[in-house]
C-alpha cells in the first residue's frame, strides 16, 4: 500500500513579535546613524591632527631658522638690531591676528 504523509506547520506571529522586530530595527538604525557621526568626527578630528602637525612642524623650521640666522648675525650689531625690530613687528601683526580670530569665551 502506497500512503502519503503531509505535515502542515502554521507559525502565526504572535502580537509582541512584530513590536520586539520593529524596536530591533530602530535599534540598528541607531547604532548606525551613530557609527555614521563617529566616523565623521574621527576624520575632522584626523584633519586636525593633520593641520596642527603641519602647523607645528612650520613652527619648529621657523625657530630652527631663526636660531640659524642669529647666529651667522652676532658680529654684526646693525643686522642683528634690524632682524629684533623685523621680528617684533611680525610678532605685533602676529598677536593681533591671533586677537582678532579668536572667539569669545563662552559665557
């Protein structure tokens, strides 16, 4: 005798179940609008490095120079006199350059 055997399996989603999946869903977007602002700070703030290195690196060449030029100027008063006054004239437009782009402090 030939029988076929049928097993019928009816999953009906209980009420809850489409709540639990929908705050699952929130929670991802979530973690990923938050992983998506992570990543744009950490590249500002790699950006920042970056300029602050560059900035840096420019301020030690500056000093590094000016040590250099110091030095081949020391047995000559009337050179070394000029580079005093050059530099406190660009250190004058320096700090009030620094001045004006500074932001005010929060209140």
């Amino acid at each position: 005798m030939f029988s076929i055997h049928v097993d019928v399996y009816h999953h009906f989603p209980r009420s809850d179940d489409e709540g639990r999946l929908a705050r699952i869903e929130e929670l991802l977007m979530t973690l990923i609008l938050k992983g998506n602002a992570m990543s744009l700070e950490l590249d500002a703030l790699t950006q920042e490095v970056a300029r602050n290195t560059s900035v840096d690196d420019s301020a030690i060449l500056l000093l590094t120079s000016l040590a250099d030029l110091i030095i081949s100027m020391k047995q000559d008063p009337v050179a070394l006199q000029k580079l005093a006054d050059d530099l406190k004239a660009s250190s004058t437009k320096l700090a009030d350059a620094v001045v004006a782009h500074t932001p005010a402090a929060p209140l």
